[in-house]
C-alpha cells in the first residue's frame, strides 16, 4: 500500500503538487490522469524517492519513505520512468539483467526470471542482444517493464507507458499491461494523460 500524506511539491512559489491525500491499496491498479504539467511525474518522483516532497510524507507499507529508508524501500518498487529510460549502450538483456547483476544473482536465476519475463510481457527472446535504437517502441515499453519487474518488486509505478507509442500498438500493449497486473496481484500506479 502506498500512502500520501499532505504531499506536494514546490519549485520557486510555483507548485508541481499542491498538498494532496491519497491511498493506493495493495493489489490494485490506481490510474493518475490528468493534462500534460499538472505534476504527474512529480508525483511518482516522490513516491519512488527521487526527489523530497516540499511538505508531507509518502508512506509505503507502513514505513515512512526518508533519506534513511529510499535505498531500502525503493527496492520494493519497480518505476517504468516516461519515455522508458532504456541505456542506449546496453542491450535489452543487459538492461533487463541490470540491478540482479548489482544485487548479485546467481546468473542461472538470471536468465530463468528473464525467460519467464519475456513469456509475461510477450517480447520475442531474440529481442534481447538488440539494443533498444534496434527495438519498436513497443518492444521498447516491454523492456523498461521487464526492467521494473526483474526483482519482484511489490509496488510498480508506471508513467505513461503507452505515451509514445501509435495508436494500434497502444491498444495491444495496453491489454496486455492489463493482463500482467491482474497476474501480478501487485500495487501499481499507472500515470496517463489519456
Ligand atoms: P506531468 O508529468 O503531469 O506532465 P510534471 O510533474 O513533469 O508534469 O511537472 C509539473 C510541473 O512542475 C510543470 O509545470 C513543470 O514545469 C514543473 N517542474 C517539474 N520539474 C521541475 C523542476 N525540476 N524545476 C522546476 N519546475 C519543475
Ligand atoms: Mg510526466
């Protein structure tokens, strides 16, 4: 469960989040919409720690996120960042494989998650020794997904994955995000402008 508590964000006089009371009960999908600069992303921000609200907290599964608790806490949380994020230098695979290689995954655990995360986002295996300029956008999304979802996180925050993408292929990768979270049984935060 994610709690928000008074949260906002100001930069200068201007706010990106005025104060706000929100809670996002495990196992559910809460959709954030609204138009382009009304703090959607600043919003998920906080929530995974990036950056510190100007006022209020964010609490995640009982525990207060701050400066002492980011590292730990946000290891629970897989984040989808806008426009994916993929290293342009690292394949899918290593993208994928990025944080279980930090934390030290035995490389046979390794490649079984990846196997099954190809089967759960339905991106091609061969897929994987491309890098993402050689990738669709689609397969791009899927990536940054097996990327958040590698380590098993119990919180998924996404922003605008399906942004960027043309209107057919929204409309697949869209059931299919669909699909996964009923799946996942997960805490998911989806941000959308549409
Ligand atoms: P959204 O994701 O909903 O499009 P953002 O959260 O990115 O909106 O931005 C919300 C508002 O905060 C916008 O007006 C944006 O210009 C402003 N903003 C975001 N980040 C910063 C920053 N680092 N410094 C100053 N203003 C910012
Ligand atoms: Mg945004």
């Amino acid at each position: 469960m994610i709690e928000l508590k008074g949260i906002s964000k100001q930069y200068g006089e201007a706010y990106a989040v005025r104060p706000l009371d929100l809670t996002m009960p495990s196992g559910q999908t809460t959709a954030l919409i609204g138009p382009s600069g009304c703090g959607k992303s600043t919003l998920l921000r906080m929530i995974a720690g990036l950056i510190p609200p100007t006022t209020g907290e964010v609490v995640i599964d009982g525990q207060a996120l701050t400066l002492d608790t980011a590292l730990r806490l946000r290891r629970q949380i897989g984040y989808v960042i806008q426009d994916g994020g993929l290293f342009p230098h690292l394949t899918a695979g290593q993208n994928v494989a990025l944080m279980a290689k930090h934390v030290g995954m035995p490389q046979e655990d390794l490649e079984a998650r990846i196997a099954e995360l190809c089967e759960l986002t339905r991106f091609p295996g061969d897929g994987l020794s491309r890098y993402p300029v050689e990738l669709s956008g689609g397969q791009r999304q899927r990536v940054s997904l097996m990327r958040a979802l590698m380590l098993k996180p119990s919180h998924l925050l996404l922003d605008e994955p399906l942004g960027a993408l043309d209107p057919m292929v929204r409309a697949a990768l869209q059931a299919d995000l669909n699909e996964i979270f009923k799946q996942l049984g997960q805490t998911v935060v989806l941000v959308t402008h549409d």
